[in-house]
C-alpha cells in the first residue's frame, strides 16, 4: 500500500533570504522577473505554506503595471501606478526579492517624498477581459483627463477646478510664480465678487470629487 504524502501546512511569515525583512500574508511584495531586464513584479501575498520537505510557496494576487494591461499605458497612469488584478498565483518564496507598500491612491498623493518601495493602485483590473473597477474616475482640467499624480496642476480659485499649466499655456516655472490663479472660464466673471483664497500649487493632489464633477 503506497504511503500517503505528508500534507502542507500553513506558515505565519517567511524571512526573505540574505535579509531581515520577515514577509507575512497581507503584504506586498517584489517577486524576481524570469527576464532579468525586467523590473520585478509586484504581488501581494494571500497565503504561505511549505511542503514535508519544507519548501515554502507563496499563493500571491498579481499587480499589473499600465503597460502590462490590455490597453497599455496612458497618460494619466503615474509612474508608480499598479492594478490589482483577479490574477491568482503560486510561486516558490525565493523569487521574493524585498517588500514594498502599495497605497490607496489618496495615501499615495499625500506622501512627502516618494520612495522606492512605493507604490500606489486605484483599479482593479480583469486579465481575462481588460476591465476595471470603477470604470469611471473624476476628470480634471480643460483635457477632460483624470489626474495623474506625477503632474503638478494648479486650482482655480473660482471654480476650484485643477488645470495643467501647459492646458493654460503657461509654464511649470510660470505657475509656481503664481500668486493667484483663475481659468480662463471664471476671468470672464466678475472675479471681484470672489473670495480669494490663498493660492496653492500641489505635486500631491488630493483630488476633490464634487456633485457638479465631470465624469468620464
């Protein structure tokens, strides 16, 4: 009568060979690419169990990058940007090469310095079908795009709308000289019947999503 295989158990953590980071379920991690010109790839962790030879594998759930999803990358996709996927996997543990955070988008636009290990993700993304959820975002700006976090924008202190400087042909160095700002829209008004407000320029946008706010 053959001998039953000892069965898998589950693990509470793994440490992250020639380091000290300890990974646990739940965190986010940066797996070894098989093209070693790649970047890694960056999954968050669900389960972690070894074998009755005590080889640890990691069930994981896959971040896409914009340039791996079905319609590529655009041009509000920041740099650091990342889909949570439906795209479930097992892999052995040593392809874990480090940690990483990845923050919800209003975390992410409120980080002093970005580093790293940072990322961020406002989608969830279907391999299979090149879906998102939400499919609709807040649209900003006269370019109707959604903001993207690497771009710096500036409010209009009428109607508190943010714009590119480039949309408003200005530049980057202009807007920052600025004291005060109004679209080309509220100049039209009688502006002297605004409150004017402290002007900001923000690189770390909290975007404002309001009743009257374009949807795309």
């Amino acid at each position: 009568m053959a001998k039953t295989k000892p069965g898998k158990k589950d693990l509470d953590s793994y440490a992250i060979k020639g380091t000290n980071k300890v990974v646990r379920p739940g965190d986010c991690v940066l797996m070894r690419p098989s093209d070693s010109d790649k970047p890694p790839y960056v999954a968050r962790v669900e389960k972690i169990e070894a074998d009755h030879r005590n080889n640890v594998k990691v069930r994981v759930r896959w971040y896409y990058r914009p340039e791996e999803s079905i319609g590529g990358r655009r041009q509000f996709h920041g740099a650091k940007e990342l889909f949570l996927s439906d795209h479930y996997d097992v892999q052995s543990a040593h392809t874990i090469e480090g940690k990483c955070i990845v923050h919800t988008f209003k975390n992410y636009t409120k980080l002093e310095n970005v580093g790293a290990e940072d990322y961020f993700c406002r989608f969830e993304y279907k391999a299979a079908t090149g879906g998102f959820t939400p499919d609709r975002v807040a649209v900003y700006c006269k370019c109707e795009m959604p903001y993207n976090p690497d771009d710096l924008m500036v409010q209009c202190e009428g109607c508190k709308d943010w714009f590119h400087p480039s949309c408003m042909e200005m530049t980057i160095e202009e807007a920052k000289r600025l004291d005060h700002f109004l679209c080309s829209d509220c100049t039209s008004e009688d502006a002297a019947k605004r409150s004017m407000n402290t002007f900001r320029v923000s690189a770390s946008l909290e975007p404002k999503v309001e009743p009257k706010r374009r949807k795309r």
